[in-house]
C-alpha cells in the first residue's frame, strides 16, 4: 500500500492516489510542469507548434535581412517612380531637385570616408606587432597582396571584353550635362603623380584634393636652312610641357600611407603611446556607429537615386542591359577567380587537391552568401565587417581614390546587394585558402625542425656509444677466448 506523508497535496487518478509533485502507477511518473513524461525510460517532450515555429523562423529571417530587404523594395520602387516621372519630361533643374535625397546619401557616404579610413588603419597599424608576425606574417601578406592583384587583373580583363557601360549613356538634350574630357596624360606622368599623392605635402588639402599633372602647349616656329646656310622655311612645333596642378578629388593614397605609418609609429613608442591609440580606437568605433546609420538611410536614397538616372537616361532598355552586363561581369569574374584562381595558387604550394578543401568550406560558404557577412583582412575593405551593406561605403572609397565622381555610383548601388554576396563569398574563400597556405607552411617548418632534431639526437648516440679499443666487447671477446685457452693448456701441463 502506498504511503504519502501528511503535508503533500493528495489527489486520485483512476484509482491511483497521487501527489501534486509526482504520481506514480505501473512506474509511469509525470512531474509538476506536466511538459516531461518519462514510462520506463523513455522521455517524451511536448514541442512547440509548428506554426508557431515557422512565424518564429520567418522573423528571425526577416530581422537578419531587413536591411536587405529594404534596398531591393527600395531598387523596385525607385524604378517604378522612374519610368512613370519620366513621360514628365523634367529639365535638369527638376531632376536635380527631384535626386536630392539621393545625393543626401552620397554625400553622407563622402562625409564619412576620411574618418573611417584614417582612424581604423591608424588602430589596425598600431595593433600589429611584427616581430610576433615572423616569416608567416609576410607570407601571408604575399599570399593577399598576390591575390589582390590577380583579381584586380580579372576584373580590368573581363571590363574590357563585356564592357557594360556601353550605350548607358545620359540624354544630351538635357542642358547642363554637356562636358568635355580632360586631355589624356603621358603614363610617365601618371606614375609620377601616383608617387607624389603617396606623399602629400599637406594632409589638410590631401583630405579634399591631390595633385595632377596638367599640359600647357607652348608654339614655337624653327627656321629650316639648307646646306649653305640660306633660310627655305618656317617649321612650326607645339610643346607640350607639364604643369603641376590640383585635382578636386580626395588623395585617399596619401592618408592611407600616412595612417599606416603614424599607426607604426605609436606602436614604437609603447606606453607613452597607449592614450592616443585608445583614443583612436574609441574614434573607430564611434565612426562604424555613424556608418551604420548612414546604412540604414541606403534604401531611402537609393530609391531616388535611381529614380532620377532612370529619368535621366536616354534609353532605358540600354539601361538595364548595362546593368545585367555589369551583373555578369562581376559574377563570372568572381567565379574565375574562385574556382580557378585561388584553387590553383593552393594547388602550386600544397600539393593538395583543392576542391576537397573547398567542399569542406561549403558551410561557409553558404553562411557568407546568405548573410553577406564577412571578416576581412585587407587594408581595401577597412570597415566593411559588421556593417550592414559595407560594400556600398567601400566602392565609394574606391572612386575616390582613384579620382572617379560618386555621383555616377546610383545605377551600381542598385543592384550591390546581389553582387556583394558574391564578393562576400570570394572573400570568406580567400581567407580560407590563406589560412590553409599558412597551415600548410607551419607543418612543414614542424615536419623539417623534427627531421634536424632526430638528426641531431642519433648523431649524438652514435658519439656518445662509439667505444674505444679497449672497452669494446668484440675485443673484450677476442682476447677472453685465447687467455681461456692459454689457461686450459697451463692446467693440462700442471695435471700432466
């Protein structure tokens, strides 16, 4: 019979007396929450509805996703206000005006460049050390900075043979968009203007314009005489003599090389640098705050900015044909480099079958272009991990940088979120085949330091156990048997 002590809540069950805590019959036992049954063993728990599982699932999506969301409605809608405003037929002044919010965001964007730039790489810099870094610290920026490279090259190649832009140009019956281009430069020069925004001379005006090689043609006449000296004529000449000038564009180069190096410099002074590097680093992290509220802006001007080219343009199916040509452009590059490029540079200094590595990414993979998160290394894509949208912000250095207007940037922001999973998912592989290189290289260097030391441990035995004449047991051997016999012979002439 069973027994319940006095002060446990009782109750009845089909003849069963229970309490509230637990009841017990035929070993069935059910706690309190009533969420957990266990009958002989086995535990059966009560699961959350499907439906609302999947409501669950589907907000947690739509969260991780809204910024994303909100640009392609953004695209879609821009579009949409486009082609009807544009049977209006707006002057260049209606459309300006019309644009304006979305040239609020670029000039947001522009705002927040030299900021962003110049205090991540001043607190990056001074957080390296490269005495801890060794041989695999610049084996690794060898492998980066050649597939920096590489991929620079693919893109310039494959620009060339899909060229996209052509035919997407403005309608040039609106006034105020006629121009001229500026006359082309010798490559002697270029190279030398490239070394000179290296190093600006004021980091004041570098944050707002760079040095630019510029020609003024001098005419001068040269009389033309004969062999005795007489005049038959008059040889005209322009001289084309270069002229040093500034551009109206932003010299990126220089603040980034000066970042780099004042971010090395505060690292060599230790502690009596902490301060300022604490303060730059407080810097950077108020700056990614601004930047993503300056995202969450995107989708909103993204919408008029591409409302306002679309009414711009001249032929909007050309339009959208760049637009798919650019597209394809950037996915195909990104495949080539993928799945040929990077396997093939792993290939040549493992000796290990690459696409096995890849397969065992996948996971990854897949995460990076879902969520086109990523974590990068690169001095090019400063600021672009844990931002939403980040590639927005760094193609917008990149025109900067070299000396493009950001004003044309509308039609490429527009479909950015689709190429930016892409080149989320080229990034997380590099990354990927940078650590497998330098995995590989440290086990080598393990593999080879063992070898020596093996090496040097049997040389050493074999030192230490090499006997000398007289202690080594093959002589010790050789001369116990004669005396043995010398001794037997003497015993047997004693007896005799």
């Amino acid at each position: 019979m069973a027994t319940l002590s006095s002060d446990c809540p009782k109750g009845i069950s089909n003849g069963n007396i229970y309490s509230d805590s637990e009841k017990t019959a035929n070993g069935n036992k059910v706690s309190d929450d009533g969420n957990n049954v266990s009958s002989g063993g086995d535990n059966v728990s009560f699961r959350e509805p499907k439906a609302a599982s999947k409501m669950r699932k589907i907000k947690s999506c739509i969260s991780s996703n809204l910024l994303v969301i909100l640009t392609v409605i953004g695209v879609i809608t821009g579009v949409a206000i486009g082609l009807s405003v544009r049977n209006l037929h707006l002057n260049r002044v209606q459309i300006i005006y019309f644009s304006f919010p979305g040239e609020l965001l670029l000039r947001l964007l522009k705002m927040i460049i030299i900021p962003l730039v110049v205090c991540s790489l001043v607190s990056g810099a001074a957080s390296l050390d490269p005495r801890a870094l060794g041989k695999l610290g610049g084996w690794a920026m060898l492998f980066f900075l050649l597939t920096t490279l590489t991929a620079s090259a693919i893109g310039v190649t494959m620009a060339f043979i899909v060229k996209p832009g052509d035919g997407a140009e403005a309608n040039p019956e609106l006034p105020g968009l006629e121009g001229t281009l500026p006359d082309p430069k010798e490559v002697t020069d270029s190279f030398l203007d490239l070394i000179r925004n290296i190093f600006p001379s004021n980091l004041v005006s570098a944050a707002f314009e760079s040095y630019a090689t510029t020609y003024r043609v001098v005419k001068f006449s040269k009389n033309i005489t004969d062999e005795f000296g007489n005049i038959t004529g008059i040889e005209e000449k322009d001289l084309k003599i270069p002229i040093g000038s500034s551009a109206d564009a932003m010299n990126i180069l220089g603040l980034v090389v000066f970042a780099i190096v004042f971010g090395i410099a505060l690292r060599k002074l230790g502690p009596e640098g902490e301060n300022l590097i604490r303060f730059f680093n407080s810097f950077n992290e108020a700056t990614m705050v601004l930047v993503s509220w300056i995202m969450w802006y995107a989708p909103f001007g993204i919408m008029f900015l591409v409302a306002g080219k679309i009414v711009e343009m001249e032929d909007v199916l050309m339009l959208f044909t760049s637009l798919g040509k650019y597209i394809c452009c950037c996915i195909v590059g990104h495949l080539i480099h993928g799945l040929i490029v990077l396997p093939l540079i792993y290939f040549v200094f493992t000796r290990k079958n690459p696409y096995s590595f890849l397969w065992g990414i996948f996971t990854a993979l897949a995460t990076a272009f879902g969520t086109s998160s990523r974590v990068t290394a690169t001095a090019s894509s400063v600021g672009a991990a844990g931002i939403p949208a980040g590639g927005i912000l760094t193609l917008a250095i990149i025109l900067e940088a070299v000396g493009l207007p950001t004003k044309e940037i509308s039609l490429v922001l527009a479909v950015d979120w689709l190429v930016d999973r892409t080149c989320t998912v080229l990034n997380v592989e590099g990354d990927a085949f940078g650590a497998g290189l330098l995995q590989s290289y440290t086990d080598r260097q393990k593999s080879s330091q063992r070898v020596e030391e093996l090496t040097e441990v049997k040389t050493e035995a074999a030192i230490q156990e090499r006997p000398d004449e007289e202690g080594s047991p093959l002589m010790k051997k050789d001369t116990k048997e004669p005396l043995r016999k010398e001794s037997g012979s003497l015993e047997k002439e004693s007896v005799m």
